[in-house]
DNA sequence: ATGTAGTTTATAATGATTCTAAATAAAGTG
DNA sequence: CACTTTATTTAGAATCATTATAAACTACAT
C-alpha cells in the first residue's frame, strides 16, 4: 500500500486510521478544502467505520506538520484546510462561505518588499473576498 | 464630545460604553491590532470602570459592520481586529504571535486577473507569516 | 514473545463566542 | 416634563470547536 511507505518515511506509524484517513484525502485528482467536521462525515461515508474525533484531529495535524495538509487563513468559527499543499491563494465567497481555489498565475508575482530582522518568510497568502 | 456625532450619524446611540470604547480604539495616533480580550484589559485600564464582555463583543461587531474596525483573517483561536481600516496588509510572526502592519508600498500592486461571475471583490488581503 | 514507545479512544476540560432574559437608558411623543 | 417605545447593557448560562487526559491498544525492535 502506498500510503505505508508515505506515512512510515514521515516517522509516522501507518495505522489503520491514518492510512483510512489518507485515502479520504488524498485517493483524488482533485486536491480540495475541509473542515475537521467536514472530514469526519467524509471518513465515516467512504470507510464506513467510525474514526475517534480525536484521531482526527491528530491526524489533520501530524499532516499539517509533514506539510501533506495546509491550513487556511480565514475567519471562521472552525479551521478549514486544504489538501492543496502547492503555492496558492484563495477567493472565499461570503455569501456561500466557500473557498475556491486560485492558481499562482491568477494572481501574479507578489514581492514583499519589506524585512524584518531575524525573521525569514514562512508563507505569503493572499484571501480574496467575494461579495454578491 | 466628537464621538457622539459619530455614533449618531451611524444609527448608533451614543452610550456610556460606546463612547468609552471609541476612546480606547481611537484617541490615539497609531492604529492596533487588537483580541477582545486585549480590548477588555485596555478599558479596565484605561477608565477603571468594568464593560460587561458581552457588551465588548456587541460593540466590536457593530463597529465592524459600520466599517470603523476590520477583522484580520488569521488562523488563531482568538479574532483579531484592527483599528486601521485602510487597504494594506499583514506580517504575523509565527513565534511572538504579534501582528505587523505591512504598508502596501512595501507590496507592490495586486492584480487578481480571474473573475468570478457574479461576485465583486470586496476585499483583498495578504497574510506573510514568519518564522525565526 | 516481550517490552516500549507511539497511537487511539471516550470522555472531560477549556476557552472563545453567542444567547437569554431581565434591568436600564436613550429617544420620541404628547 | 411624564410616559411610552425601543435599543442597549448585563450577568450568567449555553454552545461549540478544540485540546487534554489517562487507560487500552498496537506497531515495531530486540
């Protein structure tokens, strides 16, 4: 199993709950966004076992360590995350409270020109609010 | 008062506690990032007399929605809010959990070449986050 | 097989935010 | 000014996402 290999070469150990919680989120063409709630339902659907939510969290954040999930930066009650781990930005769509995806090239170079001693650039994100 | 005015014009009658927030948020040249816990500590500070939370939460969002405090879409368990409404954007060091304004000269112009039908931008706004 | 260190789990705890309903205060009316 | 109406404040309860706890379980090395 691929997943095996993935999760051992991150020191993690593949369980049988993390390899079920790869599948949900990575046996897909389409990379896309969740919530931990969101992640459960989609969990218990496909695999039709029920994973602690504990679990679920751990896992979203070992993930998010070993850089296989991103979190979003949005205003929101609940931490919405994207399987899309690539340099990219977003629309949130107020109305929907959706996230839609935008690629580097809808956007173009983005030059920070400012620095601040001692600190280096972990990530740059751009949130594109969209109203009706 | 100056900030009676203000709250009139907006169809916010002007309170106690109103007025003495105003206070805190904007008798002052700088602009602040602030929690509402933080706010709540400045008040107690500022005028020795307690605002109920509830009535800090009230407040905040009423401004918010009247354009006077913006919130900065960070992933953090508390919200943040800013004093400064203008267009620009933020660095967020990742180790001290402070937020820095980043001018939008220090960014260079944002072009968000895609459209989505239907839907107007309202708002666009970079998240830099740092790391030591 | 056996030990140990890492994981999972149900449940409890935490903590920010929102809700509730009663008390209070501002504005409007005669 | 009285008096009514409507908005606001308030303490405390409720909610809800997330994190902590500690016991049971499991992968893996020896």
């Amino acid at each position: 199993m691929k997943y095996r290999e993935k999760l051992r070469n991150s020191g993690l150990r593949p369980t049988k709950q993390r390899i079920q919680i790869c599948e949900v989120l990575f046996d897909t063409d389409k990379t896309f966004h969740f919530t931990i709630n969101e992640l459960e339902q989609k969990i218990k659907k496909k695999t039709n076992t029920k994973i602690s939510l504990a679990t679920v969290y751990n896992t979203v954040h070992a993930f998010e360590k070993k850089g296989y999930l991103k979190q979003i930066p949005i205003n929101s009650n609940q931490t919405y995350f994207d399987t899309n781990v690539s340099d990219h930005h977003h629309f949130y769509d107020l109305k929907e409270e959706k996230l839609i995806d935008l690629e580097n090239a809808d956007v173009g170079p983005i030059n920070i020109k400012r620095k601040i001693d001692g600190k280096k650039i972990k990530s740059v994100e751009i949130l594109v609010r969209l109203e009706s």
